[in-house]
C-alpha cells in the first residue's frame, strides 16, 4: 500500500493522465467493434462514411494506446527513480 501512496503522491498527474488514456483507448475499441457492427447489419449508412469513421477510431485508439504506454512507462520509470534514491539515501544515513 505504501508503494500505491508514494506512486500516487509524487506523480498523479501522470497517473491520472494514463488512465484517461487508457479509458479512452477502451472507448475507442469498444466503439471500432460498434462501426463493424453496423457495417455488417444495416446498409442505411453509406460506405465512405463508414469506412471514414472506422480509420478515425482506429488512428484515435492507436495514438491513446500508445500515449497511455509511455505514460506507464515515464511513471514506472519516475517512482523506480524515486525508490532508489530513497535507498541510497537511506543506507547513507
């Protein structure tokens, strides 16, 4: 519990940032497999406008997922910096 505090405490707004990534990652995933949906069941809709939608989500989901990896990756990176330094400060003292 104590490494979720000092995750939390030193660097929210990354965290916070990763998961409104992360959460728009999964809309836009859950929102691809809706368009695919509809293409298949109903031909109301015209085909460039389908197909346009289906690009725009696809690239909306690539970009979120990948900003919300680096923003794991620069978090875990920042709090395995924060615990080193706690160490050696610590075994110095």
């Amino acid at each position: 519990m104590d490494l979720i505090w000092l995750l939390l405490k030193e660097s929210w707004p990354i965290a916070i940032a990763s998961m409104v990534m992360g959460l728009i990652s999964g809309g836009s995933a859950a929102s691809i497999i809706a368009v695919v949906n509809i293409a298949l069941s109903e031909t109301q809709f015209s085909p460039f406008l389908l197909a346009f939608i289906f690009i725009a989500l696809c690239l909306v989901q690539f970009v979120s997922s990948f900003g919300s990896q680096v923003l794991l990756s620069r978090l875990s990176n920042g709090v395995t910096y924060q615990l080193r330094m706690l160490l050696s400060k610590n075994s110095l003292a």
